[in-house]
C-alpha cells in the first residue's frame, strides 16, 4: 500500500519550497486546518481553489442490514462532511481517457 506525505515531510517541503522556518511552514498548515474545521462547520463548505472542496451535508435515515445475521436496521439520520476534488485537479491527477 503507498503511504502519502507525513505532516512533517509537507512542512520541510514547504519551508524549504517558501524559504521559511519548519515553524511557520508548520503554523500555516495547522491555520488552515483550523480555518478549514471552523468554515465548513459554520457555512457548510471551505474551498481551497485549485485543490477542492469541503462539505457539509445531511445523510437521510435509512434502512440497511446487519451483513452478520441479515437483519433489516434502521440507520439514523446524520451529518457527514465529504471532500470534493476540484476539476483542475481531477484532470492533472487522473486525465480523462480519449
């Protein structure tokens, strides 16, 4: 399985890449976090333009079934926040195939 870049690993890279301490670089993404958790809880959603979305959305009650036993549950209603990757994004990582 391929492990990604450790919160460490992005802060060197980006201090080295802005020329600033591993301190700031550091402050800066655990601002964005911050930032990021308290938007998307008080207007629904955070853009980060060029990378995508965050979202907050509701999740309806439904009925599903426990995979043991085959019994029919009902799954309360709930709120999830899911993570929309932007279009720009999208067609760099994985382009469309023609």
């Amino acid at each position: 399985m391929a492990t990604g870049m450790t919160k460490t690993a992005l802060t060197r890279h980006m201090a080295e890449k802005l020329q600033l301490t591993n301190k700031q670089a550091g402050a800066f993404l655990d601002l964005l976090a911050e930032t990021a958790i308290k938007e998307t809880k008080k207007n629904g959603v955070f853009v980060i333009p060029g990378i995508g979305r965050l979202v907050k959305a509701e999740r309806k009650a439904r009925m599903g079934r426990n995979p043991q036993t085959g019994e029919a549950i009902k799954i309360k209603a709930k709120t999830v926040v899911k993570f929309r990757v932007a279009k720009s994004a999208k067609d760099v990582i994985a382009p469309p195939k023609k």
